[in-house]
C-alpha cells in the first residue's frame, strides 16, 4: 500500500505547487479532483478528454516527480432533483470516467447522489427510514426511477472505458453503508464499489474494520480521515448532527486528522484487515479536521501513517 494525499486540501493552489508540497512531505501518491464539490483547479477534465497533447502534458508533471495518482475524484450529486444541476454534475463525472480510461489511471472516486422524493421534489431526500409507509414508497421510487437507471448507464460507460467507480458511503446520499454499497453494485454491476472512509461509517455507529470485511473486494480506493465522538453530546442527542462543524463544544461528533479520533492500533488494524481482504492500493489522507490548519493536520497525519505503514524498498507501503 502507498501513502497518498487528496490533493482538494491545496485547492488554493496550482498544481505544480501543491505536488512539490506533498513530495517534500515525503508523500508519492496523490488523489486528484476534476470537479464538481472537489473544485477543478487542478484537472479539467472536460478539457483533457479526448486531447492527448494535453493529458501527457498534464501527467509530465506527475512524472517528472516521480509520483502517481491513485484516483480522479469529482464528488457530486449526479441525480440531483433539479434537472440542470443534476447535468452538471453528470457531465464532470462522465468526463473523469473517459478521462481516467484515457490516461490510465483507472479509478474515479465519487458519491451515488440522492434524487427527490418524487417526480416534482425540487431538493434532495434523503430517507433513513421505513415508516411511515410514505417514505418506503418514495424510496422505492428512488432506487427504481432514478438511482438504478442512472448508474447502469454510468456502468456501462466505465466497463467500456475500463475503469472502476468508488462511492464513498456518506450520509445524505442513498450509498450511505456497505449494505447500500453492495445493493446498488448488486442491481448495476462489479465496476461500482466503495472509495471507504472511515470517518462516515464511525459516526453512524459503525465498526470499520467489520465494514471492510463485508465489503472485501469491492474496496477499490481508500481515505484516511478521523472521527472523534464527543459521549456526553452523543448521549443526549444521538449521532444525527446537523450543527455547524465550526460547533465543536456542541457536536456530537467531529472530524479529526487520524490519531487524534482513533488511536494507532486501531489504524494498524485497519491497514492489517485491508491487506488481509487483498487490498493494495493507496490510503489517501483527506483533511477536514477543524481544530488544525491543512498543513498541521496534514504533517501529523502523514507522520502518523508513516509510523503505522513501513516503507518497503520499492516504495510500497505495509505495516508495521
């Protein structure tokens, strides 16, 4: 396994400034947004499809650093229940598809979206219940209408395109845990799988490690991000947190560079049981920790890693 970095955290940056960055970090892998929530300040990929004098221009400077990237990502909500955002979105991921068949790079990392409850929903609805009987209607009504035929077109593009598509389970779109996961890769096909991120599985009140399990080879991309749980603010309110994240004092839970939520022998054990799945790819640090800068969070986070990952010599990754 390679330690790698979602480059988003340098989204203020050009591209050739924010690769010397991470490589002075010791860091030889790097995620890459094309668009939609990531931002494209790094990759255009409606710009370099189908252009190969820009594409190899592009990764010259992956290259010349010596460094790869382990994914395109353009995060998005691709069956929004506005027709014209929805378009959007589909257009940028269906364009990183094409682009990471091209390029070689093989991997896309995305959400599933989350349509309406309806034909005529204006916004999104996310249903995390059966009852009552009103919600189980919409929600079938989703899968079957929206969910389902949307990414069977998108499967068929990434087959064709040979590349593999990791959700990443997030509350608030119908992929949200390895049984949403595994149902929609289910109904469209093996091209679908999960970009799996720790941090959103914790704070719904799942194991990781039991997820990656379940999950096994359908894990095609991996984040490194940390959840630290406040017990006093979950006791009284449970996990569902709709607070600012700049709350912290009142969360339930929030986001933490990796050792400040979990310690280092649960992430020794996470690295163990995705090499035991036959997982070895990249773990890809994201920042989203409020109470650090990016470069703070960043440089603990990859000091951390690089304590519970042991450099082989051909620049691999394997614990300790």
């Amino acid at each position: 396994m390679r330690l790698g970095v979602f480059l988003a955290l340098f989204g203020d940056q050009d591209l050739d400034v924010a690769l010397d960055h991470v490589k002075s970090m010791g860091v030889d892998t790097v995620e890459v947004g094309t668009g939609n929530y990531p931002g494209e300040r790094h990759c255009k990929a409606r710009e370099l499809v189908g252009n190969k004098q820009a594409q190899q221009s592009f990764l010259e400077k992956f290259k010349k650093r010596e460094m790869t990237i382990s994914a395109f990502s353009c995060h998005g909500n691709p069956v929004h229940p506005d027709s014209a955002v929805a378009k959007e979105f589909s257009e940028i991921q269906k364009a990183t598809i094409r682009l990471a068949g091209e390029t070689g790079v093989g991997r896309v990392n995305t959400f599933s979206g989350c349509p309406g409850g309806s034909p005529t929903d204006q916004t999104p609805n996310w249903i995390t219940c059966p009852w009552p009987d009103d919600f189980l209607k919409a929600l079938d009504w989703q899968w079957s209408e929206r969910v389902v035929p949307y990414w069977k077109d998108v499967t068929k593009l990434a087959r064709d395109c040979g590349v593999k598509v990791g959700l990443e389970m997030h509350p608030g779109f119908v992929v949200y845990n390895p049984y949403t996961l595994l149902k929609l890769r289910e109904a469209v096909g093996p091209e679908i799988g999960a970009n799996f991120d720790p941090s959103h599985l914790w704070w719904q009140g799942m194991d990781p490690i039991m997820a990656i399990r379940e999950l096994a080879d359908a894990i095609f991309h991996v984040h490194a991000k940390d959840v630290n749980i406040d017990p006093a603010n979950t006791a009284v309110n449970g996990v569902l947190d709709t607070r600012h994240y700049g709350q912290e004092l009142q969360r339930s839970w929030v986001f933490r560079t990796v050792g400040y939520g979990h310690d280092e022998l649960f992430w020794r054990n996470f690295a163990s049981t995705l090499r035991l799945i036959g997982y070895d790819g990249a773990i890809s640090i994201e920042h989203e920790d409020s109470l650090m800068s990016v470069n703070e969070g960043l440089s603990k986070a990859v000091a951390f890693l690089q304590r519970v990952l042991l450099k082989e010599d051909k620049g691999s990754m394997w614990w300790a």
